[in-house]
C-alpha cells in the first residue's frame, strides 16, 4: 500500500465512514453514489471486509482505532491473535535463549508481534512491499518498538546477513502461481527442505508454522532434527503444524495436541508414536459415558495411548469413539453421559427422545447425517447428542446422550 492510499484510508472522513458502514453490503457501497471515487471505494470497501473478518481474528488489534487491515487473503492466511499468543508463549519456552528471533516470512506480522512480547529483537522479513509498508504502520501503533523491518525474500535476507538468531521462524506460503494451494512441503514458498542447511548455519532452532493437511509423519521424516511437533485447534477446528526443529536432536519428537478456547481451560495432550504403537486398547459396548477426541488429537493419530492414559474402551478400531463407566473429565474432546442405546430404527430412537431435534454424529457408519435426518424426521439443534455409529461387534447402533 503506497504512503497515499495509507493517508486517505487514516483521514478522519475516511474513518467515519468506515465505522458508519461497517455492516453494509460491500456491493450496495461499490455501486452508491458517493464523494469517493471507484478506486478510493474499493480501498474503504477492502478495509470494511478487513475488519469484518478480524473481529474475532484480532479483537486487540481493532482495539487501535488506526490499524490498517491487509486484503482478505492475507488476512485469512495469518495467525489469529489466540493462536499466535500461544506460539509466541511456546517458542519461548522452548528457545535455548531468548534475544533474537527472526520471521522470515512476516506477512502480516501477526506473529511477529506477539513474538516481540516475549524476545529482545525480532526482525520481521516479508517481500511483498504492500504489507511491508502497512506492518510499519501498524507496528507504530501497536510500539513494536523491538522489531526491525526488511523489506527483503527470505533467501535475499539470508544470503546477506552475516549475524545469526537465537531461534528462526518460517510460515511458507502454501499457494502456487495460481493461487491454488499445496500441501507438500517442497512446493511451499520458500522451499523449507532446500533452505534447511543455511537455517542451520544461521541458528541452532528453527520453528516452522505448517499446513493442517500435512502428513506429519512424512514431514518428520523429511525434515529430521524435529524435536516437538504442535496440532494446534482453535474450538475445535485444526489450524496449523508447528514444528520445533533442534540441531542436535536426534531421537523421536513428542507431538503434543492443543485445543485452545477464549472462553474455557486449554485441552493439551503429549505422545510418541513409540508410545502410541506399545499402547494396548481394550474395545466394549457402550457403558455410561461416551468420549470424542478433539480434532487435534484425530489429526496426531494418537488412538491408542489417549484411551489407555484415560483408561476408556474403543467402540470399534475404526469409530474413534470411547466409553467408560467413571466419568474422566479430564479427556482431551467433548464428554456426554449416555441416557440410550438404540437399533437404527425410527421407531425406538423416537421413543427415548424427549423431542424430534437434535446434534447429529456420525462415525464409521453407512448413512450420512443428512439421509439420517431424512429417515427419522429428525431437525437440527437442541440439547440432545445423537451418535450413530457401530461397535466392534459390527452392529450399526444410536447412542442418545447429553454433554457433560
């Protein structure tokens, strides 16, 4: 964004303005008669997207009045504010030591931000001149006064500084030339596998921010010395991989599963594949309360050793659902007491049913919720948890239970 459209965007009638239509249609304003031109519009209807978006994405940033939003995109493929306090949190603790840390890839330098609560220095890297330009702004407001801003690539920035960090941190682009996303680590933007040795002459750790979808296993493999990897959610939907790679680690990393909330206790789990492939499972029926991991957990793999740390029974090895007769309110998912158990038949589900609404899941089973629905006349919402799935015995079963 160029130093003008930055001061007409933080001109107080542009500001006005923006506040006043915050919840109007994008096409209603493009297409209203107004003082501003076509170009200035599409700049405020930019912003008023923008700052749609990061209401919940970075309800501290909105709090500064003068913060300049990037384009959707960019915004969409930064770190939320809960998730980047967490990772800043982390790396800390982690860091060998905490003076320096440099982001190769700032983007909008959400990360970068919240990293310079916790280190001495952070230098912010990003190539793109637009977000360079808002970061600084931004950072003003904000007094980042600890971090110093390069306009650079991250192979440019690194071919030419000769100091090195305490801790290197990567969130490669996951998009090609076209926009499309990839999900390999070798087609991200830079290239994290052939970038490796000059990280390692510039640092001793490394902290990359990866896709969701990643193979996790594989990208240890890939890129060894990994010492921990983090499946990061937010109420329950993945966001992100972190992977701490140390030079002089050698043996297996633990992963360690995290389902942050702003409102309720962190759900946090840690294994190793060893431990996962020497857990023993037991299977039953269902007893008095049924368990569901979280989408962290799901995504590490991590099937066996949840149920034996929390001594609960698998329904199926393909269900990934839990029973037990003690309450274990500590598991890392939601919890619900189990008030039925039922064939799939419309007939005895309705029966134990105090109304014809409720949650539908679905695990291991042959109907979608949608032909489920369509077969018992059941509507959405309610307080009631129905479970359609199977257990060990193969039998296709409903389980009607409430949360805990």
């Amino acid at each position: 964004m160029s130093d003008i459209a930055l001061d007409f965007l933080l001109s107080p009638e542009v500001q006005q303005f923006i506040a006043k239509n915050l919840y109007e249609s994008p096409a209603k304003l493009m297409l209203s008669s107004s003082s501003f031109s076509k170009e200035e519009m599409t700049l405020i209807v930019g912003q008023i997207q923008a700052r749609r978006k990061a209401q919940s994405k970075l309800p501290e940033w909105l709090s500064y009045p003068q913060i300049i939003l990037p384009a959707v995109l960019s915004l969409e493929q930064s770190s939320s504010e809960i998730t980047a306090q967490y990772k800043a949190n982390y790396i800390a603790q982690q860091a060998i030591k905490k003076a320096s840390l440099v982001d190769l890839t700032g983007g909008f330098g959400v990360d970068s931000y919240y990293f310079s609560k916790e280190f001495a220095t952070v230098s912010y890297v990003e190539q793109n001149e637009v977000l360079v330009n808002q970061v600084k702004h931004n950072f003003g407001q904000l007094e980042a006064k600890n971090v110093i801003i390069y306009n650079q690539a991250a192979e440019y920035f690194l071919q030419h500084q000769e100091q090195t960090w305490d801790v290197i941190y990567l969130d490669p682009a996951r998009r090609d030339t076209q926009k499309n996303k990839v999900f390999r680590l070798e087609d991200c933007t830079p290239d994290v596998l052939t970038l490796l040795p000059t990280l390692w002459s510039k640092t001793k750790q490394v902290f990359l921010k990866l896709a969701p979808m990643l193979d996790i296993d594989l990208a240890i493999r890939q890129l060894g010395n990994v010492a921990e990897v983090l499946v990061v959610a937010v109420n329950n939907e993945c966001k992100e991989l972190l992977f701490l790679l140390d030079q002089t680690k050698t043996t297996s990393p633990i992963i360690k599963t995290v389902n942050l909330y702003q409102s309720k206790p962190i759900q946090e789990f840690d294994f190793s594949r060893e431990e996962e492939a020497q857990a023993k499972v037991r299977f039953s029926e269902p007893l008095n309360y049924l368990y569901e991991p979280n989408v962290a957990v799901l995504k590490a793999g991590v099937f066996k050793t949840i149920a034996q740390r929390f001594e609960v029974a698998k329904l199926h090895q393909h269900s990934h659902l839990y029973t037990s007769d003690a309450l274990q309110d500590h598991f890392p998912g939601r919890i619900f007491k189990i008030k039925a158990i039922c064939k799939y038949a419309k007939k005895d589900i309705r029966k134990v049913m105090s109304e014809p609404k409720a949650n539908i899941t679905t695990r291991n089973f042959p109907d979608s919720v949608a032909t489920i629905r369509k077969k018992l006349g059941i509507k959405e919402g309610g307080d009631q948890y129905l479970f359609f799935t199977q257990t060990l015995a193969h039998k296709t079963l409903a389980i009607v239970t409430e949360k805990v």
